[in-house]
C-alpha cells in the first residue's frame, strides 16, 4: 500500500499523529495478532489556503496554507461540517475591512460530496474548487444565520456537478475566479454549470454579486427538476440561461430579481465563453440564435415553446429596476427597450407571474393560457405607469387567435391585438 507506516504500539502512532510529519491519515484494523498499527496516508482530502485581496479583488499573495479532515477516508465521499481550521483567532473576519482575504478550499481525491451544512456556520469568504465534486448538499453554504454576508467563489469547471440541495447557497455574496493573462482576479458570478440536473427549493435565494455588483451570466442547460424560489429575490446574476429540459416554471422561481435584464428559459445549444454566451431558442415555432448581447439592452424575458406552465410568481418584479430607471429620465414606457415573450406551449399563468415585467407582451400560444388570479386582484398581467399616471399594456397574441383571447381575457380586451 502507497505510504504504508507502520507502528509498534498505538503511543508511538500517537507521537507520529502529533508531529509535524502527521498528514491525514486512514487508519485501518489492527493486523490480526499483532499490535502493529497500519497507517495510510492518502492524498490530501481538503486543503485550505488563505489568500490576500486588494481592494481591485486581485489575488496578491498567500498567507498561509493548512490541511483539515482528520476522519477515516476509507469509505467516506462527503466533506461534513468540521472544525473551522482558522478558528484560533488568526483570522476574525469583524477585524477585516471589505474583502481583505478569502480562503481557497480545494477538494481531493474522494470528495465528490458537500455535505449537509458543511460550511453553513462560517463566515468567512469560501473559494472553493473540486473536479470531483457531484453534489452540493442542503445548506452547504447557507447564510441566512451569519452576522455577515459571506463570500463563496466558485473557481474551476464543475463538469461533474449535478445537484444542489435545498437553501445551498441562500444569503450568500457569489463570485467567480477569472484568470487573466498576468494576474486572476475576482469578479461577479460568471457560472457555467453543464451536468447540474437538479437545484433544490431557494438555492440561491438572496444571493448577491460580488462586490454589490450583479455577474454576468448563470447558465444551466441541463436541468430537469428546478425547486420553488431557486433564485427568489437574488442579485446575483443580470443574466440566467436555462435550458430546454424541464417545462415548467416554478413558484417564486424569479420572484424579485429586480436588477435582471435577460432571462431565457428553455435554450438549447448554450455555449459560453471569456467574451460572452449564446444559445438556441425556438419560439414561436421558429428557431432562433441569441446572444447575451441580444437580451441585455433591456428587460427581456423569453420563454421557449417548450414551457407549458409558469408558476405564482415566478416572474415577479423581473427587470424592473431597468424600467424604473428609464420611468425616471421621462422615458414613454413603450419606448423602454426589452419585451415579454411566451412560448406556443404555455397552457397556465400563475398569479401574479408577470408582475412588474415589461408590458411590451408577445404570445405566441394559439389557445389562450388560464390566468390564475383572484377577483380581489387588480390586474393578471403587468401594467406600468408613466409619470402622467398614464397605464401602459400591449399584448400581441397571434392573428387567427384574436378573438379567442379577447374572449378569454376579456378584462384584458383593451390592450390585446395581433402580432404584426
């Protein structure tokens, strides 16, 4: 066995576990008969490594590098909740002003699991990295009891990423390591997670960019099951591509990203790159190319053919910062760059789904969804108003479907029209 050791009596295993030769080890059974101690050591399971920043988030030095995870390795894939290993009082992050160091966690070997809560009670900034690593469990990196808003960091490919449990990464400031020709840098969220197939409820809820400031892009082309709220009130992205795989749009999926400028829900063929992202969308029933650079001028929300139900809120409040900006410089509402465009396939809209988003509206449904709303409610779909207190809805459904929506929407008769 590769870096077999072998020890006389436990005390002298004990001396060597003290020393500073002692590295993480596997103790296995005692041989039979014998009071020798087989000890191996195997390839470190998680390594920590403090780095300092400068104001600008360059990476600019590191500090001080410590190896954790003294349990037996044997058959363990999960990295649980530990001892924090800079929890001696070298590092009290109160004591820290802005972004002045973040640890580096590298995940080895066996770690292919983060385990339930694992990093959920510690503050301080996470730059974490692990090939191996298949899941995110519930609560790996919550933030939603911390004093302070802490920093997680993804840096690598995570191409074998394929789940992230409920409430993961709920409160926390997200960032991306982006390695540049002199020196990495941190910078906003830029993530781009192929394999991930299931998010759980309010992963990413209340989550932030890093430095105040939304990333550029999320993408996910293969998910299959999303959970209520995944990013319900974040910031943390202004642009979200999600793939052609799941139909539907959960509960509060979306619900107040207000600083959002591009959604595309149901793209295909999603490439992303250091100069940006495209990707393939059918709507309408046609196919079509688009690029990051062609849904973030505006508020634009686009929802593929292969959508059949969005969910109460799913939509809520989307973008509408951009538009109350234009409101503010005196800007006509019709002239606020951006549209809300639904799929053929949408059979229901939850209430209050499309609240706040842009009242340019294009459907490209033959049959008029049902709009889930109560009498109480004022209004099913989003209207704006201008600074005359002028209320502004346009709603373009397709010519031989005139009036099949002006029959089943006929408190929306008004605004209704064909796509020209």
């Amino acid at each position: 066995m590769k870096h077999l050791k072998r020890f006389k009596t436990l005390t002298d295993y004990l001396r060597f576990k003290n020393s500073d030769k002692y590295e993480t080890p596997n103790i296995s059974v005692c041989e039979s008969g014998e009071v020798f101690y087989n000890v191996y050591l195997p390839p470190v399971a998680a390594l920590f490594t403090v780095y300092g920043l400068d104001r600008y988030g360059n990476i600019t030095s590191e500090t001080e590098t410590r190896t954790v995870y003294e349990r037996d390795l044997n058959n363990a894939n999960t990295f649980e909740n530990i001892n924090w290993p800079f929890s001696n009082g070298e590092f009290d992050y109160d004591n820290f002003v802005g972004y002045d160091f973040i640890i580096k966690t590298d995940f080895k070997d066996k770690i292919t699991t983060i385990g339930d809560g694992a990093f959920a009670s510690d503050s301080y900034p996470i730059l974490f990295s692990g090939e191996n690593i298949t899941t995110i469990s519930n609560n790996s990196f919550n933030c939603t009891n911390l004093d302070n808003t802490k920093t997680v960091c993804f840096d690598g490919i995570f191409n074998e990423l394929t789940s992230i449990g409920d409430n993961a990464f709920n409160g926390c400031m997200l960032c991306t390591v982006r390695h540049g020709h002199d020196e990495n840098y941190l910078s906003p969220p830029f993530l781009y997670l192929p394999n991930v197939t299931t998010i759980g409820d309010y992963a990413f809820s209340d989550t932030s960019g890093y430095g105040g400031e939304p990333g550029e892009t999320i993408a996910l082309p293969s998910l299959t099951d999303l959970g209520e709220g995944a990013f319900d009130l974040s910031s943390a992205s202004s642009i979200y591509l999600i793939g052609d795989k799941i139909n539907n749009v959960p509960d509060y999926t979306f619900n107040g990203c207000f600083n959002a400028t591009g959604i595309i829900y149901g793209a295909s063929n999603i490439v992303l790159s250091d100069t940006g992202a495209s990707s393939t969308i059918t709507i309408g029933g046609q196919t079509v190319n688009l690029s990051i650079s062609d849904i973030s001028n505006g508020a634009n929300l686009v929802i593929a053919d292969n959508v059949t139900e969005i969910g109460t809120e799913a939509f809520n409040g989307f973008g509408s910062n951009l538009i109350n900006s234009y409101l503010r410089n005196g800007d006509l509402i019709s002239d606020i760059p951006g549209q809300t465009v639904i799929g053929s396939g949408v059979t229901e809209i939850g209430r209050f789904a499309l609240t706040s988003c842009h009242p340019n509206v294009i459907i490209f449904a033959e049959t008029p969804p049902t709009i889930v709303y109560s009498e109480d409610d004022d209004d099913p779909f989003p209207f704006w108003e201008d600074g005359n207190g002028d209320r502004f809805l346009d709603i373009r459904v397709p010519q031989n479907s005139l009036n099949a929506y002006l029959t089943a929407w006929p408190n929306l008769a008004e605004y209704i029209h064909s796509i020209k």
